[in-house]
C-alpha cells in the first residue's frame, strides 16, 4: 500500500468538509478529470461518486463507493477505473496542536489488471500522485478555513 501523509493547516472537521464534498474531488483528485454526479448521501456507506478519469478523449467513467466513513477522522473508498481496476483509498486524518490536521492517504490497487502489475514504478508514480492530490487537499482546505 502506497502511503503518503500531510500536515494542513486547518482542523479535521474543516478537512473532512472537503472530503465530503463530493462535487470538488475533480479539483483536489490527480487523475480525476470530471464530477459526473455524486449521490444525495455521499459520504454515507454504500453512497456513489460518479466520476470520468484520465485525459480526454481516452477518459475512463466510473464510480467510487464509500466503504466506511467515521466523520471527521476516516474516509475508506473503493475508487473504481474499470477496465484498469479498483483501488481501495483510505483518508485518515489525526488533530494536531494549533488546529492543524495530519492527513494520511493509504491506496492499493484492490482488483483488475493495476493489481497486477506492482513495481517500484508504479509505486513511486502513486507515491508522487497521492502528494501532489494532498497538497491540492490542503489547498482547498486551508482556503476554505480563511473564508469562514
């Protein structure tokens, strides 16, 4: 499991907020290219985020279920890119002094033809994604708590 952790400048509550907003995830996801729709009870278990990855015109449309969701410390999701796979995502987030957020992101690829083909590439290449989509995470994040 590829493991990338961040420390944001805002409280978990405020983290959480982002992560629970469905509809931003094409603008703090690398590789998410589009919001297609998001159910009514995201990030509720068993709810859907419908989304399009990839570059166009090559995207790939898909879905993401929420597997658990304990508000405002853990989010697990199973991101699905069929026929590439699915992967299993794990968002944790840990208060910290000064109202700042530890942010860990866990990804392993769960099934499909990404599962298979494990190897330092591809770990460094998700290695480098999960940093940059933590650092738009804490973009985000941070921009929202100097608006409130």
């Amino acid at each position: 499991m590829a493991i990338v952790e961040k420390v944001i400048d805002a409280p978990p509550e405020q983290v959480f907020d982002v992560l629970a907003d469905g509809w931003t995830y094409s603008d703090w996801v690398v590789g998410t290219a589009h919001v297609r729709g998001v159910d009514d009870t995201w990030p509720r278990v068993g709810s859907q985020l419908h989304h399009r990855a990839g570059p166009w015109p090559l995207s790939l449309q898909d879905s993401s279920t929420v597997l658990a969701c304990e508000a405002p410390h853990r989010l697990v999701l199973k991101a699905g890119l069929w026929p590439a796979g699915e992967a299993t995502v794990v968002f944790t987030l840990e208060p910290l002094d000064g109202g700042r957020t530890r942010v860990t992101i866990g990804e392993d690829f769960a099934a499909g033809p990404l599962r298979w083909v494990r190897n330092k590439l591809n770990d460094l290449v998700l290695h480098l994604r999960n940093r940059e989509t933590l650092n738009r995470l804490s973009d985000i994040a941070v921009r929202q708590k100097s608006q409130r």
